[in-house]
C-alpha cells in the first residue's frame, strides 16, 4: 500500500534533483502532486464525524424480543393445561410442512 507520506517524501528527494529536468517534467510532478493531494483530501473529507449514525437502530428489534420473552419474578404466568402442551408437543414433533398446513392453530392462542 502506498502511503501519502511516502508520495510526499519522493517528491521532496525529486525536488532535490531537479537540476536535470526541463520545465515541462516539473510542471508535470507538480500536477501530480496536487492531485494526489486533492485526492488525498476527498477521502478524508468524506469520513463522516459519526460513521452511522444516519442508520436505523438495528438490534433493537431483537432487544426488545428478548425482554418480552424474559420472566422476571412476579410477572403473570399464564396457566397451561395438560392437553394444550400435549397437542403443543405433538406439532413439535411433527414436520415443518404439516405446521404451516394449519396443525398448530389449536396451539396458537
């Protein structure tokens, strides 16, 4: 990977040298400079002060599913009778085709 400082540091060493070139070769290195330099520039102008910020708040989602699904002691427990987990096994255990046929809709309050 070429480094800026590296760029900056040859063109200074040819700046050194420069009594052998003709004004069109400077004049050259010099635009080359300046665009590198440009160039240089843009890329940093375009890092953002807070990279994301502009996004939605992705996780929060799940966060907030997480705690409605989370017991605390001394919320309300609804009461589960020994058929209704009984047929809640069975779709278990059955395939994922026979579910999406309706199977589970006694399941489902």
């Amino acid at each position: 990977m070429i480094r800026f400082s590296d760029v900056l540091r040859a063109s200074q060493c040819a700046s050194q040298h420069a009594s052998h070139r003709t004004p069109a070769t400077t004049g050259l290195r010099a635009s080359i400079r300046l665009s590198v330099l440009a160039a240089g520039s843009a890329l940093l102008m375009g890092c953002a002060a807070q990279p994301g910020a502009d996004l939605p708040p992705y996780g929060d989602s799940v966060r907030h599913m997480k705690e409605l699904q989370t017991y605390r002691p001394g919320d309300e427990v609804t009461p589960m009778s020994g058929d209704k987990a009984a047929e809640a096994m069975r779709a278990y255990r059955k395939s994922a085709s026979d579910a999406q046929r309706g199977s589970m809709g006694s399941v489902l309050p």
